[in-house]
C-alpha cells in the first residue's frame, strides 16, 4: 500500500529538478540487472549467471540533491529464435526497443570476460543503435576485474568503436618489454591527446592516475614489466549507419563515452554515476523521491525467487516454472509472510527442484528469504510449495 501510494502521488518537485532516463542494452548476461543493483544500491533486479534472468522492462530510480536518474533495466536483446527456444514472452523481443523510445542516453553493456562475443557487439545491439542514432551512446566494458591482460582492453575500444569516440578519431601505438619476473606489472594509459570541448567529467580509470596525466592508468600482474598505450584522438564526422551497413559492423562509431568497471564489486560504478548526474537535463521528476523501483513488492519478491531457481536448476527446467502466490500478509509482529506455489511441468522437474531430503527447495527458500529482507529491510518468512502444473 505503501509503495502504492508513493506511485499514485504526484513527485515532491524540487525547485529546480532535472532527470535522465537511462536505457542500459546490451547481450543476454552482460550484468545489466548487476550494473543497475549497484547504481541503486539495493538489489532491486534479479541477477543469475543464467540467461534471460530480466524478463520484462522495470524502472529504477536515483534521486540525488536536485536530480532523478530513471534506469530502464530491459532483457537482454535477443532474437526470435532465442526467445522460442527459453520460452520467452513476446515482451523479450519488444520491451529493449521500447525502452529506447523513452531513453535520453543508452549504456551498451559488454562482457569482456567472455572471448567469444568481446569483440563485436551482438547484431540485435547494433540494429537498436542505429535506430536510435540521435539517442546519445556510451559504451561500458563490464567485468574487466576478470581480465589477467589488461592490455586487451585497448584492442576491444579499437574494435567496439570502430576508432571513433564522440566524433574523434582514435589512434592506438602501444610498446611492451617481457620479463620473467613473477612480480613484474604492467600498466596501460588510454589518453586522449586532443579532448573534445564537452568533455567536463574526470576520467574514468579502474584505479587513480597520476594527476598529470589526463585519461587512466590500468595496473596489472602479468608477465610484461611495462607497457604504454594511447588512443589519440583526432576530429573525424562519424558516418550515420544505415540498416543495409550492420553485416559488416563490429563496432559503433557514435559512442560519446567510454567507461570500464567491474559491477558485481562495484569498482568503478560511482564514476559512471556521477557522470550520469552531470549529464542530467531540467525536467520535472517522474517518481516522488522515496520511489526506489516502478515494481510492485510482489513483483520484486517473484524475481528474486526465480533468480535462485534459475541458479539452483539445470539447463532449461527454470524456464517453465510458473510462480503462484498463495499468501501475502503482515504477521503479528510486523514480518511479512509470504507462501509461494512453485509450478512445474513434470514430476522429474518437480524432484529436481526439490532435491534430495528437500535440500534444493529449502536453500531456495532461504537464500531468497535473506534477499527479500535486505531489499524490504523487514523480517521475511517464506514458504514455498512445489508441485506438477495440472
């Protein structure tokens, strides 16, 4: 009722407010959901390390000072085959294009922890983008924690931008010394020489450069002593893409930014959000400034118990549970009480998802009962029930 009220209420404007609404696209299990989480900081979005975890478009909302940013978490883009294949709504396919329409700037997320899809971003991605092109773009490179070469990170900007950031054209000259040294660190600095006029944020390093320097410096434990790479820009018009050109993109060549971060531990995430509240433009607020998500608490409390499913299940057994809810109620002392029938296909699911002595059911139980605590910041107790679709 609570949450309700708050969605049903006009905002409490500031006197001069100023929003942004933020599409974040990218591959299914970039870590769009874990990226938004952190910006929110409460867990607010389901996460899995599964596939097509985010089933549907939802709102998250920042308000700092004078300014509300609004984060469209969308489902990863996919294609029609894909969404056949997980079972998935129609909305899999609809809610990313959808969310772009109301964006006034689009985060496109990229794992580069996964060398099979860092190099290029996805066509799905490629064809939003160039449907979108007066949509201002930065380009995100998640889970660079993950990376032992730091240097790789030069080549993926090279190859994601098509050399081209915010109109500037990019020029990549590094040198590297082995040694055998186990102790031996390697630094990489991505500068830009010649810094477009609207570049007013700091730069957006995984650790601190030296002060001197204008761009960032990456350290790394690898089997290189030193090495030194600079993206040197100069001005170059990008060309506008139309449909016919994506077979042969890779990359995009519209990015205004770039930004690497690691969002599971956070590092780095502070950056990008205070880059997001700069860029922030005047408009009324769309959400009163205690809103932290446009979702109901029964929708919050599905997608965490289908987030611990999907990571507790095999293959594709989660995608065919439906969730039904049973009992939502206060108790007596003021914990919430909720009883969830989850229902399955199959006996063999059934047994699966309950496991052995109903350890898997229970683990389930808990881990999303901790969960729903910290994201409600109330006692939980949850139940849940299992049994085969009728």
């Amino acid at each position: 009722e609570e949450q309700d009220c708050l969605l049903r209420n006009q905002p409490d404007q500031p006197q001069n407010p100023k929003v942004l609404r933020i599409a974040i696209i990218g591959a299914p299990n970039a870590g769009k959901s874990t990226l938004a989480n952190q910006l929110l900081g409460r867990k607010v979005f389901p996460v899995s390390r599964k596939v097509h975890t985010t089933r549907c478009k939802a709102r998250g909302v920042i308000t700092y000072e004078d300014t509300q940013l609004i984060i469209l978490d969308t489902p990863g883009l996919t294609s029609p085959f894909k969404a056949k294949r997980h079972k998935l709504d129609e909305a899999m396919l609809t809610d990313p294009w959808e969310s772009m329409k109301h964006a006034d700037l689009v985060l496109v997320l990229v794992d580069v922890s996964d060398h099979w899809t860092r190099n290029s971003l996805s066509k799905e991605v490629l064809k939003c983008l160039s449907e979108f092109p007066e949509i201002p773009s930065v380009l995100v490179l998640n889970k660079v924690d993950l990376l032992k070469k730091k240097f790789i990170l030069l080549e993926l900007v090279n190859e994601l931008t098509e050399g081209i950031v915010n109109g500037r054209k990019l020029e990549a000259s590094s040198a590297f010394k082995h040694n055998s040294s186990p102790s031996a660190k390697s630094s990489l600095q991505i500068t830009w020489t010649s810094p477009p006029e609207n570049r007013g944020h700091e730069p957006h390093c995984l650790q601190e450069a030296d002060p001197v320097q204008e761009g960032c410096s990456l350290d790394n434990s690898g089997d290189m002593s030193a090495s030194e790479s600079k993206l040197v820009t100069e001005g170059q018009e990008p060309k506008c893409c139309g449909p016919r050109d994506l077979k042969n993109m890779k990359g995009w060549p519209r990015f205004q930014e770039i930004f690497m971060l690691a969002a599971l531990c956070g590092e780095e995430v502070d950056t990008l959000k205070r880059y997001l509240l700069m860029q922030a433009k005047p408009g009324p607020w769309e959400f009163h400034s205690e809103v932290l998500t446009s979702q109901s608490p029964q929708k919050i409390c599905n997608n965490i118990i289908r987030e611990k499913i999907l990571e507790y299940l095999p293959l594709e057994v989660p995608y065919g549970v439906t969730q039904v809810t049973e009992m939502w109620e206060e108790g007596a002392s003021g914990e919430l009480l909720i009883v969830q029938n989850l229902l399955v296909p199959r006996k063999s699911h059934m047994m699966m998802l309950i496991g052995r002595r109903g350890k898997v059911i229970s683990r389930i139980a808990q881990e999303a009962g901790q969960d729903l605590m910290n994201v409600f910041l109330c006692d939980v107790r949850l139940k849940l029930k299992v049994d085969v679709k009728s």
